[in-house]
C-alpha cells in the first residue's frame, strides 16, 4: 500500500503491486505505470514505422511509373547538375 496525497489534501492508500524505489528519487515509482508508458511508446513507434512504410510504398508506385525513356532522361539531368 502506498499513501498518495491528492489535489486538496485527501489522502488515500492505493495497492501498487509492483514498485521499485529509484536512487535520487524521493518517490516510489510504480513498475505498472512505467510498463505502461513503454507500452505506449511501442504503440506510436509501431504508427510511425507503419506510416513511413506507406510513404515508401508510394514513392515507389510514383517511381514506377516513369518510362525508360523519362529514366534516361533524369539521368542526363543528373549528370549534367
């Protein structure tokens, strides 16, 4: 049971199953909320790799539309940038 002091000075005892005291650190910290914040953070990381994947895809498709010949083309203008 750990004592947390709220807003206006109520006081309640909540059950942390798990907790680890942290050196440095003047509170318990609870393992369950930070499995929590990480599960979140995988959560957007997954987002993000899904968005970019996407972007990928669609540059490619952009990509792939471009004749030989337009190819060609870009190239002679690469070379002569």
């Amino acid at each position: 049971m750990v004592k947390e002091e709220g807003r206006w000075g109520n006081v309640t005892m909540k059950k942390v199953d798990n907790y680890k005291y942290y050196k440095g650190h003047s509170e318990w910290v609870s393992c369950k909320r930070m499995a929590q914040h990480a599960m979140v953070l995988e959560k957007r990381i997954a987002q993000l790799t899904e968005s970019q994947n996407n972007s990928l895809r669609t540059i490619n498709i952009a990509w792939s539309k471009f004749s030989e010949k337009d190819i060609s083309g870009l190239n002679q203008l690469k070379t002569m940038a």
